[in-house]
C-alpha cells in the first residue's frame, strides 16, 4: 500500500526527521478559541493560574526505567510538592499521586496550553510531548525542566529532540535538562 501525496502539512516541518518525497508545507497556528473549546468540551479551569510549576506524570514503570522509576519520581515530587499541579498521564490512574495537587478536570491539554501555560510557566516531566506542545501548537516558550537523566536513562532521540527545542526558543537557557537531583532543585 502506497499513497502519491503531492502536499504534507506539518506543525513544525523543522522538527521531522523521516523522508518525505511530497512537498511539506508548514500549518497556520492551529484556532484555539470558543469553537475548539466548544467541540472538546473544555471546562473553566484556573488551576494553572495558580501554580507556576506543571509536573506533567508518565507511566515510567512500564518502561526500560522500570519499577525503580516510582521511587525516584516520589524524590522529585518531594522537592516540588509545595507549588505544583500535576497533571497525571492518561494511562496512570490520579490516586497514584495521592496527597498532591492534581488537574482532576480533564481537559485537552493543547487547550490548556493555549489558554493557561505562559512564558512564565515551567513544566517538569521525564521526556513527554507534552512538554514540546506550548512552543509546538502556540509559540509559547515555557520553561521546560526534562529529568530523564535523574531516572538513569538514555531515551533514544531525546537528546536530538531537546536540542531541536532550544533552537526554537529565542531564550534557550529555558530548556534544561536535570542531570541529578540536586541540579533539578
């Protein structure tokens, strides 16, 4: 099975990496407004107003990571606790992290972004698309605290990927990668 696509629209056409023999065009910034808010039932929600730091959860135990990873991630929690949201993966259940301040409302988080990350914001988690979305979908340029070097791991392609994300950033010191526990405090 083969497709002869003459156009290929692309968010960010600088961060594909895979042979296309099409043509690549770049998308317009996608319309978030009333209508996107309408179609995915979007609730009022001021939680990221209140809260600088955004903990953004993985199901890391089901990874090459492994059990050990709920123990470290319980260390980074504690050195955040005080003044983060966090916002628990769709495949983890939200009574995992018990005791800290969770987005129990549901909304879509490229929503969220658009209407609650600022440049101000700063979103930790171990390697996620999520932490790509506010600079992908809405040019926003939050900090963005990556800890998969805490958890003793090489991802494949992460670092290729962090770096094409400081390049993006007109300020790059705002994307950092935390090599221990001690440099992510």
């Amino acid at each position: 099975l083969t497709y002869n696509v003459k156009e290929f629209y692309l968010n960010r056409p600088e961060c594909y990496d895979f042979d296309i023999k099409s043509e690549i065009k770049k998308l317009e910034q996608l319309p978030f407004g009333e209508k996107t808010e309408k179609v995915f039932e979007y609730k009022g929600n001021d939680l990221y107003k209140n809260s600088r730091f955004v903990y953004l959860t993985q199901p890391l135990y089901q990874t090459v990571i492994g059990d050990e990873a709920v123990k470290t991630e319980k260390m980074i929690l504690e050195k955040i606790k005080d003044d983060v949201i966090l916002r628990v993966h769709p495949r983890q259940k939200m009574e995992e992290y018990e005791g800290y301040n969770i987005d129990d409302i549901g909304n879509l988080w490229e929503i969220e972004c658009a209407k609650q990350i600022s440049d101000n914001s700063v979103l930790i988690g171990a390697y996620s698309t999520a932490q790509f979305t506010p600079k992908m979908l809405c040019n926003k340029e939050p900090y963005v605290i990556f800890t998969y070097k805490i958890y003793k791991s090489e991802l494949a392609g992460a670092a290729e990927m962090i770096e094409k994300l400081r390049k993006m950033y007109k300020n790059s010191d705002k994307v950092i990668v935390a090599e221990s526990l001690e440099h992510l405090q």
